[in-house]
C-alpha cells in the first residue's frame, strides 16, 4: 500500500515538474517554429538585387522566366536554358561568371513604369502581382517576436531577483513581489536567542543601559504610570569584535521577545525604491509580533550622512528617509525596540542620531582588565581547564584585545591541549594562546644563519634592557628569537602591571626610548643597523608625532592641537588640520624627539654592556627567555 503511494507521489511529482517545466521551454519551441515557418515558406532562397535597367535589358534579351511585382519591388528568375554569355555582360560587374537557374531570385526596385504590363505581355513571359498578406500566423509571431523575447528576458531576470530576495522560483509575479520583501531573520519566543546578559562579560556599563529597555519591554505601565516613554531605539558603538551583536541577542533573550536580525547592506539593491520596500516590509511584519526587537547590523551602510557635494544614492537616501520615517513618523511604533550597531558612528546622518529615533549611545569598547578577566572566565567555563589556572595574568598579557580575540585565545589554548596529548588546559596553553593571537605562530622551518641570529638576540635584549634600566618600565614577560608568521624574527613581551588611561609626557618618552632600543643595541654591537627595527620605527615616529599635534606636549606648539583622529574605532587615522609650512615644523619637532630618545637608549646600553653581552649570548643559546630569567640575569649584573 504505502509502495503505491510513493509510486503515485512520484508520478504527481513528475507531472508537476513537467509542467513546470514547460513554460521554459516555450522560448525554444518559438524559436524552432519560426525556422520551420521561413524554410518551408522559401524565405532561406538565394535573393540577389540588380538595378532596374538591367531588369530591362534581362527583359528585352528573353533571359527571363517569371516575374513577381511587388508593391515596391519587383522579384524574377532566368530561364535556364537563357544565353549565358549575354546574361554576363548584363549582370556581371566584378568578373564573376553567372550561371542561370531557378532558384536564384533577383530583386529590383519598382519604378513608375506605365508602360511595363505591356512590355511583360508582349515578351510572352509570366507574371503576377503578389497581394500583401496582413492575418497570415507568421507575420502575426514576427511581429509578436520582440514582445515575446522581451518578456522572456524579464522572466529571467526577476527570477534570479525572486531567488536572491528568497522568493523562490515563483515566476514574473513572484519575483516582482519578493524583491521588496525583508530579509530580517526571525527568532520566535519559543526558540529565543541562546544568549542572555550571563553570557556577555566585560561590558557591564552597556548592560546596565540595556536592562533598562528590557525592563521596559516587561513592564511598560510601570513607566507609563509616571509618564515614561518607550526608549525608539539604541545605537551600540564600538571597535569590531567587542561584542555588539552578541549584546542585542542578549537584549532579545533577556527580554523573551522575537528578534528580527538582517545587516544594513541587505536593504540596499539596485533598484531605487526596493530599500525603502523592505524597510516598510519590515516594520509591518515586526508591528504583527510585537513587542519585538529589531536589530539592524551596520547601519552605516544605509545610514551614512546625505552629502550632495559629491553626487548622490537615491536608493540608499530613499532607505533612509524611510527608516527615520519607520522610527519616528505619525504612525506609532509601540513594543518595537530598535537596536544597530556600528564602529563608525562619525558617518551617520545626524537625523538618525536626534532624540526620539536613537535615543541612547551604548559604548561597546575595548574590555579593562576586570572584563578581560571575566571574560576569559566566561569562554573558560566552557572548556575543560586545570584548577590553577591564573585568568589575571592571562587577562594583563592580553591588554588592549577584545572579547573576540580573547574567545580566540581560549579556543587555541584548547587546540593546544589536544595537540599536546592532554584533556584539560594550562596556564602554559593560555599563554602560547595569547602570542599565537598577537604575533602568529612560530615558524620552525625559516632558520636564520649565526649573524641574523646574534643581530635579533641583541635587538630584542636591546628593548628589554632599556626598558628595565627606565623610571617608568613595564615587565618583562618573555623575549624570543624564533620567527613568528606576521612577519616579526623575534619580539619582547612586556606587560603593565595595570590597565592605564592616562600617560603623562615622561612615560610616552620612555616608550619611544624602549621602541629604539633595539636599534641602539645594533649600532653599539655591531657598527651598523638592520632592516628589522622598521615596525619599532613606524610605532616610535607615529607616539612623537601624537606628542607633537594631539597632546600638546611640544615646545615649539604648547597646547596647539594640529591634527584630529578620525574613524577611532577602525584604523583610527589622523587627519592633518595646519598649513604645509607648519607641517614642516612639525616634521622637524618629531625628529628632535626621536634623536633625543635615541640618543637615550644608547648611553643605556653603553652603561650596561656587560648585561647587554651576557643576556644576548644566553639568549641565542635558548632562543627563549622568561621574565624571571631575565630579572634574574640583569640582578647577577648588579651584585
């Protein structure tokens, strides 16, 4: 029984795609009819045109068979038995022998020729006048042709439309309904998020804004009892990988509503007017289920300032124009909680930002050194880890990472341990973790010959040196000379005792003299410099230009701020704000500062060679060095 069913849903089921398949093949049918049409009509016949007193001549000479008059042309064939040699000296210009037959037409045109009828008659030769057929079926589909090759191209068209908007195939008709439809991804109440405010560590300042609206979405006649209006909606700011998106799941989660997710860019398309179609398509899908949470990713590819001084979007600035109309029109929007996120706020149109549409600014930054910690507690919980495991040492190696590196971190820490044959992670695991994120991994198969290798263990002794020798010096945790894959042949590790916030003029001097400290070791050692203090050159030139423009911290400037930061939560890039003459000055102070520092880190190293040689020999004997064993050598120095 059930063996007759499936025979008969497969037969449905082919019937079905064979109708489906019809309507494609429609074009091809046409195209084979109209083939069929012009051959057995005779249009593929050989045709040649000829003047029309040549026509006349054919005609005086008895070379012609029949004639056809046309009403404006006039079509005849030669007799095959006609004489060839006069035909030629007729028709032929080009040299080209000209054989009589019945298959070629010659076309000429029709001439204002009363007298031709006679002629025809009294040559004794056959003709006719062809009448126009206007209803014949061929000349109907040749002229419907165009119509039909055109609908055939739009039936194409929005087809793939319909499949990219996730209309499926459903024809002309679909594929024009579903191109202004929404993308938004739903999470219904009964599959909530996954995420709650637990899962989000290290931004306790942007929960507490958060749980606000949440509270609200739980409880709106407590806030409107005291006049309170809902918050429209909230713009989460931030670098990238600090967490946005995961916060407005947990807001979603937390609040146990549905969550509509889609990305600014999945608004726009070609077509002026689809953005706002799926704006408005949005909005009333989201009206049905609320209250609700809409959560619009990278609202700055639909939300960037409408600026005429270099041209115009006019789908982008209808999308936008419809989305600031969504969140505060004349209709209401009551129980739609509006959430975005982006790392370029400066961009944004302004109307977007006023009160009443985004009312709040949740800064999603960089975590402390608290949160560094608490998330790698978070991540951790997930993972089999040994019970001595110190998350604060992890958490001040890891300074100035984000909640995506640091979940980065305990994931290849796991690795690790697999790789290394063990079924929980160490503290050793976490930190190799850390320096696989910051500086990549190492490169066993690049071996550097004995100078290269003496060269980097005295420049990497040469930062640590002179860092330890400074008032304000960070610790050293580790100095290395195997090569890692970003590109480094070695690097020292040093880590703050504590996350700071503010940098006095003394300890960014010490920085740039800690950065030229492996160039300094190169010239004292050797007597000549290397390529590979090129990245501590960039770091150091870029801190004393920041001196010198942004923190006021130049002789020759005072206070003057000289240039301004742009996209801070991206590349961060300074954008100058002086004339080129003062530029130059400019140049000329940031070069005083790198000779003072450099300078510096010389007569560092020059007091303390004998700690520089040692460090440096030992170094390239273990090719690895702890920050204890570091201390421990600088402390035998000493005594």
């Amino acid at each position: 029984m059930n063996n007759n069913n499936n025979k008969n849903d497969n037969r449905d089921a082919s019937q079905k795609r064979r109708i489906v398949r019809l309507p494609r093949m429609l074009p091809m049918l046409l195209i084979l009819f109209l083939i069929g049409s012009m051959i057995t009509s005779g249009t593929f016949q050989v045709t040649r045109a000829v003047d029309y007193s040549q026509f006349l001549d054919l005609l005086d000479s008895g070379s012609i068979a029949a004639v056809e008059v046309g009403a404006s042309e006039i079509g005849f064939t030669l007799l095959e038995s006609a004489d060839a040699t006069a035909i030629n000296n007729i028709l032929s210009t080009d040299g080209k022998t000209i054989t009589p037959d019945a298959k070629t037409v010659y076309i000429t045109g029709r001439m204002d020729d009363p007298g031709l009828v006679d002629r025809l008659r009294e040559s004794g030769i056959k003709f006719t006048q062809v009448v126009p057929k206007n209803n014949t079926l061929l000349s109907i589909i040749l002229s419907l042709l165009p119509f039909i090759l055109m609908i055939a191209i739009y039936y194409a068209f929005f087809r793939m439309m319909a499949k990219r908007s996730g209309g499926g195939d459903g024809g002309i008709l679909g594929g024009i309904g579903n191109v202004g439809k929404s993308k938004a991804k739903m999470y219904s109440v009964e599959e909530k998020t996954g995420v709650t405010f637990l899962d989000v560590a290290g931004q306790d300042e942007a929960k507490e804004s958060l749980a606000e609206m949440v509270d609200y979405l739980h409880q709106p006649g407590k806030y409107a009892k005291i006049g309170a209006k809902q918050p429209r909606g909230a713009l989460l700011v931030g670098p990238p990988g600090t967490g946005k998106t995961l916060l407005a799941k947990a807001v979603a989660g937390e609040a146990g509503v549905p969550f509509f997710h889609l990305s600014g860019s999945e608004f726009v398309e070609m077509f002026v007017g689809v953005g706002a179609s799926r704006v408005r398509d949005l909005f009333q899908t989201a009206a049905k289920s609320a209250p609700c949470i809409i959560f619009i990713d990278e609202i700055d590819a639909i939300g960037k300032k409408r600026d005429t001084q270099f041209g115009t979007n006019d789908e982008r600035e209808q999308t936008l124009n419809q989305l600031l109309s969504e969140m505060d029109g004349f209709g209401s929007n009551t129980g739609i909680l509006v959430l975005a996120a982006t790392n370029r706020p400066e961009v944004l149109d302004p109307a977007l930002l006023r009160p009443g549409r985004f009312d709040r600014r949740v800064i999603v930054d960089r975590p402390d050194l608290p949160g560094r910690e608490s998330i790698l507690k978070v991540h951790a919980a997930k993972v089999a880890m040994e019970p001595d495991v110190d998350f604060h040492a992890v958490a001040l190696a890891s300074s100035g990472t984000t909640g995506a590196d640091l979940a980065n971190m305990v994931n290849e820490a796991a690795l690790r341990a697999v790789k290394m044959g063990r079924s929980t992670v160490s503290q050793e695991d976490l930190i190799e973790s850390v320096e696989l994120v910051i500086a990549g991994k190492e490169k066993k198969d690049r071996v550097l010959n004995e100078k290269e290798k003496r060269m980097v263990a005295y420049h990497e002794v040469g930062h640590a040196l002179v860092s330890a020798k400074q008032k304000h010096a960070q610790p050293v945790q580790k100095i290395t000379i195997i090569p890692r894959t970003m590109g480094s042949l070695g690097y020292t590790m040093s880590v703050p005792e504590e996350d700071r916030y503010l940098l006095t003029r003394g300890e960014l001097l010490g920085q740039i003299t800690m950065l030229l400290g492996g160039r300094a070791a190169e010239q004292i050692v050797f007597g000549d410099v290397s390529t590979g203090a090129a990245n501590d050159i960039e770091r150091a030139t870029s801190l004393a230009r920041k001196m010198v423009t942004q923190y006021g911290m130049s002789d020759a400037f005072g206070s003057m701020g000289l240039e301004s930061a742009q996209n801070q939560y991206l590349d961060g890039r300074n954008v100058s704000t002086c004339s080129e003459q003062t530029g130059a000055q400019i140049d000329n102070e940031v070069r005083l500062i790198i000779e003072s520092c450099q300078n510096e880190a010389v007569a560092l190293l020059e007091q303390n060679r004998d700690a520089l040689n040692r460090i440096s020999e030992y170094l390239i004997e273990k090719e690895n060095l702890t920050g204890e064993q570091f201390m421990s050598l600088l402390e035998q120095d000493a005594a």
